[in-house]
C-alpha cells in the first residue's frame, strides 16, 4: 500500500485556472487528453503523438481519442486557443492529466467535474494561494489518500 497526497482544487473560473495551470508547467511536460477530441486538429503541434507510457495513467476508458503533447512555451498557447473558447475542454475533454520531470503533477476528470481536480503535493503552496487570493481558485486542500 502507499499514499498518494494530493491538493484538491476547487476553481472559481474554470477557463482562468486551466491557462495557469498550463502556463505553470509549460517546459518539459507533457500533456495527455482524453475524450472526443478530432475536432481540436492537435495532430497539427509539434510533437502530437497518440503513443500513451507511464506515468500516464488514462482515466477516460470509454474515451474516442487519447492524445499526449508536449506543454512547452512554443505550444501551450496552441493548445489552450482550442480548448478554452467556448469551455470546449469541459463537453469534449474527458479527462487530462500533466506529466512533468516523471510524474504526474495535474488530473482532471469527469469533464473538468469540481471534484475531479488535483495538482501533486509538492505543488508550491505560493502559486495555489495566488490564484486564490486572484480569486481563480475558491479553495485548495491536501488529502492523503491510500491506494493498494
């Protein structure tokens, strides 16, 4: 058995919290999609791939596609001007997770569901409490959770 710590976040606004998140992590990450998601084009970034390995843990299994980008400088942008209009990561996006130096770092599920968002533990609790007090993020706490 071991214990996965995580904080659990609740957003404010949705669009806000997943462009800081994304611009956060940008550099050496990577970023799995799952969902209905040939309506995005994502095979036109650098670096689209379909091909899933660990850490990736996929969540979606009933999901159409399963993508993984690359979240840099260079792309990260990209990436959010096709799926933030409209909260299109909400309706086609099932569930997305952030890879960075080895593991994972961000989870959504359940369609950007508010229980179903987390960022690793190790996360700096300065950048969590920025976004709250800009009022991105209505709360953020850590549970320990054991899995087997």
């Amino acid at each position: 058995m071991f214990f996965d710590q995580r904080y659990w976040i609740e957003p404010w606004d949705d669009r806000k919290f997943l462009a800081e998140v994304f611009k956060y992590f940008q550099g050496g990450a990577l970023v799995l999609l799952e969902g209905d998601l040939e309506y995005f084009h994502f095979q036109d970034i650098l670096g689209f791939t379909t091909r899933i390995s660990e850490p990736f843990a996929p969540q979606a299994s009933d999901a159409k596609e399963k993508i993984v980008l690359p979240l840099e400088q260079s792309t990260y942008e990209q990436i959010l001007e096709r799926i933030l209009p409209s909260n299109r990561f909400k309706k086609a996006i099932d569930a997305m997770q952030i890879v960075k130096e080895g593991d994972i770092r961000f989870m959504t599920g359940d369609n950007f569901h508010h229980e179903c968002i987390s960022m690793h533990a190790e996360t700096p609790k300065d950048f969590l409490e920025s976004l709250r007090l800009r009022f991105i993020i209505k709360r953020f706490y850590l549970l320990e959770r054991s899995a087997r």
